[in-house]
C-alpha cells in the first residue's frame, strides 16, 4: 500500500488536474456504471463536529471510502477543522493500494466542481468573484474559479477583516492575479459581483436576495446539513437553472433548498438537474439569468481526485509504500 500525505498532493497534484480528473468521472458517472452508496454521517453534538463515512466505486478499475471529520471548534486548539482520509482499493483483486490523505482534497475536489459549474453556468466574460467565507474550503473555491473564469477583482466577505486580509494575502502569494477588496457587507460585494460563491457554517441567509444582479451565478457549498442555509430562500425561485453535484444529497442535506420547498417557495421537481447531466453538452443561457450550483459533496468525486493522485504517484515515484 502506498501512502501519500497533504505535502506529496499539495507538491504534485494541482487544479488543473483535479479539474480533468473531475470532469472524467462526470463523464463516467453519465455512463451510468459507478457506485455512490449515500454517506454515513454521525454527529458528536458536544463538540459542534461530524464525522462523514463516504463509499464509493467507478464499477471497473476502482473503489474508495472516503473518512472525513468537520469539527468546527478545532482551530482555537491549532488543529485543521476538516480532516479526512482515503483508502483507494483495485477492483481486479481487492488490494488497497493507497491511503491517501484526503483534507486537501476534499477541498479541491470542490473548488474543481466549482469551477466546472462555472464552465457550464456561468457567463464567460465573468470579471468580478464575491466570496463570502474565507475559512478553509473557499481557498480552493477561488483557485477553481479563476482556472476557468477571466476574474480581474475579488471581493472578500469575512466577520473578521483580519481574516479575509490573511485570505488575499495567501492568494496573491499563490499567484492569483487579481485585486482584492475586503468587506464586512456581503450585499456590497453581492451587487457587484458576476459570480458569488458561499463557503460557511451559516444557519442563515448571509445576504440578500435583493443585492443579486441579472447574470449572477451563484455557488454555495458551505451548508451540508438540514439547519444549515447560505443562499436566500427567495433567490432559489428566480433562477432560471439549479444544478448540484449530487441530486439525492441535496435533497436531504441542503438547508435553504429543504427550506424553500418546505415553505412552498420551490419544488425539487423544479431542480434543472445534476452537474453530470451538462458534461458534453450547452447550456444555453440567457445574459440576465441567474444561474445557481449546489455542492453537498459525494464520494465518487473524492474517488476521481485519489485515482488521479495514486496514479501521478506512482508515476513519479513519490509516496510511501508499506506493508500492512
């Protein structure tokens, strides 16, 4: 088994890569062939934490769980809030082949996912990025959008300026070629923006349904719980198309859409579809639509990014192979 830690992946494994990787299993999943069970998750309420279990199989090649902890509390005790880990078994003879450190790329994964909403949703001459959240999942959040977008300024949207000035620090040090704008008033930063992306923890709207300009595409993937609500519940009916990357996690793990339909603001028969449904194909979208993607997260996509990582690796003759 070979083992293949944050530092290996951050070193050799980038966006672009995630990007192709993720839209390859896109493909796949249109195909019809891979596994994706529904996730576990178990609540350690004392501690405002979760721990998610996550299989998944591409029905062929490869198989995957995916152990990830969300505990929110950790950083005031200089630990990472997510953490996870991936174990990547061969389905020819069942070997587990790698344990493959999975916090970095769980949130790549879904900056990639992102940014292929973006692709597909949202308009293509989109300049300004409003991000609201600067935790730890909404670094990815940018390096994806920027991938695919020609973003010229960013707004950032934290309660804690210092924060969000640490955030742009970190990107310009990155390379992201942008200027940067900090704002406590996620409106400001809405009205302005051709794309907004969410990233919290918020159990309420964290901004207006009326600071959203025609041809805005909104991103939320911050909110993976029934409480939990980022978007406003009011914006959801106005959009002219809603995807997610996993209909059935959303369904029953996205608080604003559970809440628009059970205030009858909206259906989930009015969901325009799964983010797979657009590999291969146009979407068609009027300039002045709003547009609007939900990310709650599934396995298969954490499968697409350790494939794509066991097989740079052993390319490259990095990682630790032990026995077990």
């Amino acid at each position: 088994m070979r083992l293949i830690n944050d530092s290996i992946i951050q070193h050799i494994y980038k966006m672009r890569h995630a990007i192709q990787d993720v839209e390859d299993m896109l493909a796949h999943i249109s195909e019809g062939s891979n596994v994706n069970p529904h996730r576990t998750v178990i609540p350690v309420d004392e501690k405002n934490g979760s721990v998610l279990y996550m299989p998944s199989s591409d029905g062929t090649n490869y198989g995957a769980v995916k152990v990830v902890s969300i505990f929110p509390e950790n950083p005031s005790k200089q630990l990472p809030t997510t953490q996870g880990t991936i174990l990547l078994t061969e389905l020819t003879t069942g070997r587990h082949v790698a344990l493959v450190a999975g916090s970095y790329l769980t949130r790549l994964r879904t900056g990639a996912l992102s940014a292929i909403s973006c692709k597909h949703l949202a308009r293509t001459d989109s300049k300004i990025l409003a991000v609201i959240g600067t935790g730890a999942m909404a670094f990815e959040q940018v390096l994806g959008i920027v991938e695919v977008l020609p973003i010229q300024k960013i707004y950032l949207v934290n309660r804690t300026t210092e924060k969000a000035e640490q955030f742009a620090e970190r990107l310009e040090a990155y390379g992201v070629n942008a200027q940067f704008e900090v704002v406590t008033d996620a409106d400001k930063a809405v009205s302005k923006a051709d794309v907004v992306c969410c990233a919290t923890r918020s159990t309420q709207d964290v901004f207006s349904a009326s600071a959203v300009k025609p041809g805005t595409h909104i991103i939320g993937v911050g909110s993976y719980l029934p409480e939990m609500r980022e978007i406003p519940v009011d914006i959801i009916p106005k959009a002219a198309a809603i995807y997610a990357d996993d209909v059935e996690g959303v369904q029953v793990e996205a608080g604003e859409f559970i809440a628009a339909a059970e205030q009858g603001e909206w259906r989930f028969d009015d969901l325009s579809g799964a983010l797979h449904e657009l590999v291969g194909q146009e979407y068609k979208r009027n300039a002045k639509a709003i547009t609007i993607f939900k990310s709650v997260g599934a396995a298969h996509f954490d499968l697409a990014v350790a494939k794509g990582v066991y097989r740079l690796a052993k390319h490259l003759g990095v990682g630790e192979d032990v026995e077990m």
